[in-house]
C-alpha cells in the first residue's frame, strides 16, 4: 500500500518516501509545512500525520481538511474536533523508527 498525501482541498495523490522510509525531519516537515507532527493511529491500522499546532499557531489559519477529519471521526475522534491543512496517511512500514540506520 502506497502512503497519501491528501490534501485540505480534497485532493489526494500517492507518495514514496525519498528513502526506504519517510524521514519526518525534512520531508514530511517540509511536506505538511510544519516542524510539529502529530501522529493518529486509524481505525484500519494505518497512521495520519498533520500538523499538531495548526490550531494553536498565530497567523493565518490553515484550511480544513473535511476528508481528514471524516477519518479522524472513523478512528474514534472527538466529533468537534477537526483536523486542519493537508495530511501524509502511511503503514508503520513507511515511517522513520528510531533504531534505522541514518
């Protein structure tokens, strides 16, 4: 299964990591526009990751991401909350664990 970059516009395109994985300093930072990731486990076993202080961060406010939040519901999620700018969704494979080789 390939990891999904969707986006609070509603569109949703594949990713590959540059590596055998995703890295979160540089590229998943660079993808989500953020140097804070939050990370949800969903309710297929799959994880999402979105900025975790887009909510908090003074200045322009990032979009709603309607199809994240809907996911973010599935999974268990308080009903008001949602999620906010785009979003990587990937298996645990796809991510950068702290034992990898660098």
């Amino acid at each position: 299964m390939m990891a999904l970059l969707v986006k609070a516009n509603g569109e949703v395109t594949t990713l590959a990591p540059k590596g055998r994985t995703f890295e979160f300093k540089g590229e998943l930072y660079e993808l989500l526009a953020t140097d804070c990731i939050q990370l949800l486990q969903l309710f297929d076993g799959r994880y999402m990751l979105c900025d975790e202080e887009a909510k908090i961060r003074p200045g322009e406010r990032k979009p709603v991401n309607p199809m994240a939040t809907r996911l973010l519901w599935i999974s268990g999620g308080m009903r008001d909350d949602e999620i906010l700018g785009d979003v990587v969704i990937c298996n645990r494979k796809e991510l950068q664990n702290d034992d990898d080789e660098h």
